[in-house]
C-alpha cells in the first residue's frame, strides 16, 4: 500500500510533463509562423513585379483551411512592415476556384493542393508561388523546415514564365541540387511519418493516464484509512523504541570494558613472541656468516699463489712481443698505404652511388609532393565550396532574426538600439556578399563550363535590359559599341560573370559629380579579340596599389559606405584565365578606368 501513493505522484508528474510538451508544440509552431512570414518578405527583396507602379497596395494571399495561425501572424506583420514600398493585405481562399490575382500566393502540402493545377493562372497574373513541403522542382519558390532550420530551392524557369524578375544572388543561397533536394525531402517524409506514430502512442498514453487516475483515486480513499491506522500503530512503536534504546545503551558500555581488556592482553603477548623470534634468528645469522668467512680465506690463498706463477709467464712473454711488434711495424706501414689507396677508391664509388640514389629520391619525393598538393589544393576547393555553402542558411536565419528582434523592439526606449541594429543588419550584409563571393570563387575552381562560340554583343544586350533600372536611377549609360559579327571562344554563363562584375563596380564606384558613362567596344586581332570596358568613375591610384590590383580581398578605395569583398577584380581575372585569356588595367585617380581583356576566337 505505501508504495502505491509514489505511483500516483510519478504519473501525474508525467500527465503534467506531456500537457507543458504541447504547449511547447504550440509555442514552436507560433515561432515558426513568424519565421515563414519573415522569409517570405526576404523573398520580396529580391524579386521585382513590373506591374506594382500601377498598384495601391501588395496582395498576399494563403490558399487552404488550416492556416488561422499563419494568417494572423501575416496580418500583425503587415501592420508594421510595407512590400515595395505598398500596404500588405493578407487574403485567405479556401478553394482552387476563389483564388483571385495576387502578388504572393502560398501554400502548404498539408492543404493536399497540387501547384500544377494552378500555376497557369498564376503566369498569367505574374504571381510567385511560394510553397511548403514538396519535392524538387514543382514549384517558383519551395521550401521545407528540418531540424529547426529552413532550405529551399529555386526554379528560375518558373519564375521567368511569369515574367518576373530576380536577383541571381538569391540564387546563391538556395539548394540547387536535385539530389541533395531529395535527401532532405525523405528526411522530412520520415521525420512526418514518426511525428505521427508519437502521436498514436500519445493518445493511447493520455488514455491509460485517465484509466490509472481512476484506479489512484480509489486507492487513495482506501489509503486514507489505513494511514490512520498506522498513525496509532506508529506511537505505540515509538515508546517500545525508547525502552530498547536505554538497554542497548548499557549493553554497549560493558562490551567496550571487555573489548579494551581483551586487546591488552593480546598486544603484550604479540611483543614477547616477536623479541623471542629475533634473538634465535640473530644467532643463526652470525653462526651462518662464520663458516662462510673460514671458506673464503682458503680460496684467496690458493689465488695468490695463482697470480704469482701467471705474472712470471706474462714477463717472458712480453719480451717475445717486443721482437714480434718490430717486425709486424713495418709491415703495418706498407699495409697502411695500400689500404688508404683502397679506401680511397671505395669512398669514391661510394659517394658516386649515393649523390645518384639521392638524385632519384628527390626526384620520387618531388613527383609524390606534386601529387599531394594536387589533392590538397583539391580538397581545399571541396572544403570552401562546403563550408560556404553551409554558412548560408544561419545567415538567413541570423537576418531573420534579427528582423523578428526589430519587430518586437521599442526603440524609443533607448537610442542606441537603433544603432546597434543598423550595425547588425551593415555586418550581416557584409557576411552575407562575402559567402556570396567565396561560393563563385569556389565554383570557378571546382567546375569547368562549357565553351563555345558566343556574341559579346549579345551579352551585353542582355545584361544592359538587367541593369535598366540601377542605371536610370543614378542618371547612367551603358553604350554598347561591339560589332554583331564579333565572337569568341568562351563560356557565356563566365563571361556573363566577367562583364557583371564590372558593371557593378563601376555602379559602386561612380564619380559623385558626374553621370555615370560606360563605353564597351571590341575589335579582332590574329586568333584574339579584344574587349575594351572604359567608366568615367573615381578610377584607381595605380602607382599607390602596384602590384595588388587582382589579388584577393584587396579593396582601392578608402570609402567605408561602399560596400565591398575586395574578390570581384580577383573573381574576374580568373574567369579571364579559365577562359584562356588575358586582363590588363589602365587608370588614372579621378578619371575613370579601362579594361583590356583579350580572349581566343576560336579553340586552339
């Protein structure tokens, strides 16, 4: 009966334990809301409508049944935060059919909507789809949550049926992989599937929970009673106690007398028997000790008189060697120099066999410290690519938070949080292009592009539409003056790189007191061509960055307001080079600058 009342206290503790768990479910779920609403207006940094000029406000919109959370979590955002410079509404359609043009629509894999059946009408309404939960490759933009943390994937395709636009470093931090899409998507299928098992067993926990506080309380009413019966049973024991204490305590006493008597009389005798043991061993030794001196003294008589006899032979011997050691003198000293002759010639073969086993050791050591640093410089690329790409989401993760952090911060309250959050987003962002440079550094060592014969011409078209609106907004030009019939023998996704680079910095790099200008022409030489890219912008101190004009992290202007990695020009010296070319630099401090970069016409 007594061990039934401890039962009881550990169920309930387990009752109160799985009940403080769904609320923390609850609380995980609320926290992942504000997290989906939050990339989502990440997602609008990046991706431009064409048609919001002729809007009044940015329409989100949630299709399924079961996002009541969600909703309010979009709703208490918009209160707070524009798109594009709009009011945000949050609308909510609980079929297919009610759906009604959107900027954003989301959906979830849960509601069971396939996006197949609705992503025509959303090309036609230039919508991006934003879903949760789907494999690989159905969607504008997917994303899945595992082990607390957001990824997801890309498809630039879609995003361009519906004629929207998108910043390519986007691009940079979404998996782009099918396989690894894969391996995550069947993480999150067994981790849903167990999910559910926990729930099956959590129910039918909560039911044997129910049934034993049922049988608890029953057997509490009945321990009620018996404890009272105890209770009186308790004091009749506690005075039997008392009784039998007081004689413990005298039976005690006598036994300590007679223990302590006891051990005298054994210490005394163990004292007697030890002096008594080493009197007789004493004796022995010494009689032991007398015998073996009386033998010894027989033995060194008898070897003196050994030592005399041997030392009388050792004499005559001696006068024997004297004669000997003449003679074998002066054969010693002819045996010298034919033996040194010798030498001579050994030591010679010697050293010519080892200076020629050297050589080829050394030249086996170098050939396999060649290969070392082939794998190394290897896995050096592998290691970066990784660790780049890895970085990716906790910086998404870091921004995100810090934009929630914002949100639920009053300012006001002390002025240098602004601050601080202004250096917190300026550092994020620095972060954020640096993983952005490394991964293209790490992607130009790693994978070799196709090359074949390309426009430059054609680029430039393209990426001249790109920058529109960049160049509008600071009153700048781009003139491109290669001719159509010019070519070369390079990788258009590289090449589009190299001329992106240079746009961007001489965008970053413009003379605050004039209109930017950026002149392109190309003309044809033996089997190269030349490119010539010239800006009228701030240029560049050649005489003060001599020697460091393509290296890495190397930045030439001292403006901290310019954000900047310092590996663009290193970036594209080195999608020149993988292309077989060359890159040269004229500038003068406060005129501008000019690129030479020359690049085969046709494969060698």
């Amino acid at each position: 009966m007594n061990l039934q009342r401890p039962l009881f206290l550990i169920l309930l503790l387990l009752f109160n334990a799985i009940a403080n768990a769904q609320e923390d479910v609850t609380e995980q779920e609320l926290i992942k809301n504000k997290q989906r609403v939050s990339y989502i207006y990440n997602f609008t940094k990046y991706i431009d409508w064409e048609n919001l000029d002729s809007q009044t406000e940015f329409v989100i919109g949630i299709l399924g049944t079961n996002n009541t959370d969600l909703i309010a979590e979009f709703k208490a955002t918009a209160l707070q935060k524009n798109i594009k410079n709009l009011p945000v509404v949050i609308k909510n359609f609980n079929s297919i059919e009610a759906i009604t043009p959107t900027n954003i629509l989301y959906l979830n894999k849960k509601d069971n909507y396939e996006p197949a059946l609705i992503l025509e009408q959303l090309y036609f309404n230039h919508c991006l789809l934003v879903t949760e939960g789907y494999p690989f490759g159905l969607s504008m933009i997917n994303f899945i949550e595992i082990d607390d943390e957001f990824h997801f994937e890309i498809s630039q395709e879609k995003i361009s049926r519906a004629e929207l636009l998108f910043d390519p470093a986007l691009l940079s931090f979404s998996i782009q992989s099918t396989a690894d899409w894969n391996s995550l998507y069947e993480r999150l299928q067994e981790e849903k599937e167990t999910v559910k098992d926990q729930d099956i067993e959590l129910k039918k926990l909560n039911e044997e929970i129910n049934l034993q506080k049922e049988e608890i309380q029953n057997q509490e009413n009945k321990l009620s009673a018996t404890l009272d019966e105890i209770a009186i049973q308790k004091l009749l024991l506690s005075d039997q106690e008392t009784i039998i204490s007081k004689q413990k305590k005298n039976i005690n006493t006598k036994l300590k007398r007679l223990q302590s008597l006891a051990q005298e009389i054994l210490i005394n005798e163990d004292v007697n028997n030890t002096l008594l043991n080493t009197f007789e061993q004493q004796y022995k030794n010494i009689s032991t000790q007398k015998k073996e001196l009386a033998g010894q003294y027989e033995i060194l008589e008898n070897q003196k008189s050994e030592i005399r006899d041997k030392e009388q032979k050792i004499k005559s011997q001696n006068d024997t060697l004297k004669i000997q050691v003449g003679e074998i003198e002066q054969q010693r000293i002819t045996l010298y120099v034919f033996l040194t002759s010798i030498i001579f010639a050994i030591f010679f073969i010697y050293f010519m066999f080892r200076a020629n086993k050297r050589r080829k050791e050394s030249e086996r050591k170098l050939h396999l410290r060649n290969q070392e640093l082939i794998a190394l410089n290897k896995s050096l690329d592998s290691f970066t690519y990784r660790v780049s790409h890895d970085l990716k989401a906790p910086i998404i993760n870091v921004k995100n938070m810090i934009s929630m952090l914002q949100e639920f911060t009053d300012e006001s309250q002390n002025p240098m949080i602004t601050e601080v959050f202004t250096n917190l987003n300026s550092s994020t962002d620095q972060l954020e292009n640096t993983i952005v440079d490394m991964l293209n550094l790490a992607r130009i060592e790693r994978v070799e592009e196709a090359k074949l014969i390309i426009s430059p011409k054609d680029i430039l078209a393209v990426l001249k539409l790109n920058y529109a609106n960049e160049l509008q907004a600071i009153n700048g030009q781009l003139i491109n003056n290669i001719d159509a019939a010019i070519t070369v023998y390079a990788s258009d996704i590289e090449l589009k790189s190299i001329f992106q680079n240079l746009i961007t910095n001489s965008i970053k790099y413009k003379h605050p007191e004039r209109p930017l200008k950026i002149e392109i022409s190309a003309k044809t030489k033996n089997a190269f061509c030349t490119i010539t890219y010239s800006d009228n912008g701030v240029g560049i101190d050649l005489e003060k960055f001599k020697g460091k004009l393509f290296n890495m992290f190397e930045r030439f202007n001292t403006d901290a307001t310019i954000e900047g990695t310092g590996v663009g020009m290193y970036i594209v010296k080195r999608l020149v080079e993988t292309n077989n070319g060359k890159i040269a630099l004229s500038s003068e401090f406060g005129q501008g600058l000019t690129y030479h970069i020359s690049l085969p016409i046709k494969p060698n």
